[in-house]
C-alpha cells in the first residue's frame, strides 16, 4: 500500500492525451484521482467539476490525472459524451488502466467488484506522495477540498508551517513547537498565547 511521505510508485500508461510517464512531471505537483467506472452517474459529474476547476489548479503548477481500468476507447467515447451533453470538455489526461497495472500500484483495486476505488493522491515536484484519501463507490468528492489541500502544503513548504483545523488561504498558519527554552520565553513576549504554539499570517 502506497504510503504518505514516500515515493509515488512511478508508471508509464496511455491516456486520452496519449502515452504519459509519472516521473517526466517532476517540477509540478500531481493531483491523481480514480473512478469506479466510465458512464457512471456520480463520476460524470466530478469530472465536470474537475473540469470546471482545471484552471484554478494550472494556476497552482498542478497536473490533474484521472484514471480508471476502463479501455481507452471507453474514456474516449465517455469524454466526447460529457462534452455533447454538457458542452464541457475534459481538458486533462485520463489513464486507461484494463490490466490493473496502475491501479494495483495505488492500491486501487476493489478485488470484490473488479473496480476502481474512488481514490485521490497529491504528488509533490520531487516525486513525494502527500496526500491520500480513499472515497466510497457512492459518495462524490469535494473537488474545491482538493485546491484548498494543494494551497496548504505549498503554503507549509514555503514557509515551513503547518495549518490549523479548517485553514482557508490567507489565514493564520501555525508555527512549530520551539526548540530552546529561549525561543520559547521570546514567543511569548512577542504576544503568542501560548508557548508552544505561534500562528501568523503568510502571504
């Protein structure tokens, strides 16, 4: 099972936008979903919301990548479909995956069912898994949750913070635990509540 904080299992697989290799996206962050199934309900419309998002994660340096172990025609036939019914276009990748290669690597695969589970990872410019949920077949994800996810762990990585319980952008962003009784006399005398914790604003 893949785990946070290492390396994202690396793959080559073909996609609607032709072949693609995990590792030639190093320098941008990576944000890989999967879907139970083409033609499905809840999945068409995550995809239109991924879609209608796109650009608000292009923004972030973000890589969006969809997957599923439906064949390369289904998606194919699936996208021009979304796009006829909804004039929406799917404007990222989605991998196909009949022989399960990728989807064991991410530990995707309902051996109950033989379908994709609903997962979603965030892969960082070095290649890092940093974030993994898994989501029940019939429950739809909150794509906006995705975007605020990416923003904190820039946020944490430029600054070397952490983010507190319910962070939006623009918030206060907690500092870590001092490592010398001086620092922490000096927190609070610069106004912290506590000493052990610090929040500040960042850009």
């Amino acid at each position: 099972m893949v785990k946070v904080g290492t390396p994202a299992p690396d793959f080559t697989a073909q996609t609607t936008q032709g072949p693609m290799q995990l590792s030639q996206l190093r320098g941008q962050w990576v944000l890989l979903f999967a879907h139970p199934g083409d033609f499905t309900p809840v999945c068409t419309t995550e995809f239109m919301d991924f879609a209608r998002k796109h650009d608000e994660f292009v923004k972030l340096n973000t890589k969006l990548i969809g997957l599923s172990i439906d064949t390369i025609f289904s998606h194919i036939a699936w996208l021009r479909d979304i796009e006829q019914t909804s004039g929406i276009k799917i404007p990222f990748p989605v991998i196909a995956d009949p022989d399960k290669v990728v989807a064991r690597l991410y530990d995707l695969v309902d051996e109950r069912t033989g379908q994709t589970i609903r997962g979603v990872f965030v892969i960082d410019p070095e290649g890092i898994l940093r974030f993994a949920a898994y989501y029940p077949i019939e429950l739809g994800r909150y794509i906006p949750e995705f975007l605020r996810i990416i923003k904190a762990l820039q946020t944490s990585d430029k600054y070397g913070v952490a983010t507190p319980a319910n962070w939006q952008p623009g918030e206060e962003v907690v500092v870590g635990a001092p490592k010398t009784l001086e620092e922490a006399d000096r927190r609070l005398q610069e106004g912290a509540s506590t000493w052990y914790i610090l929040k500040k604003r960042v850009d």
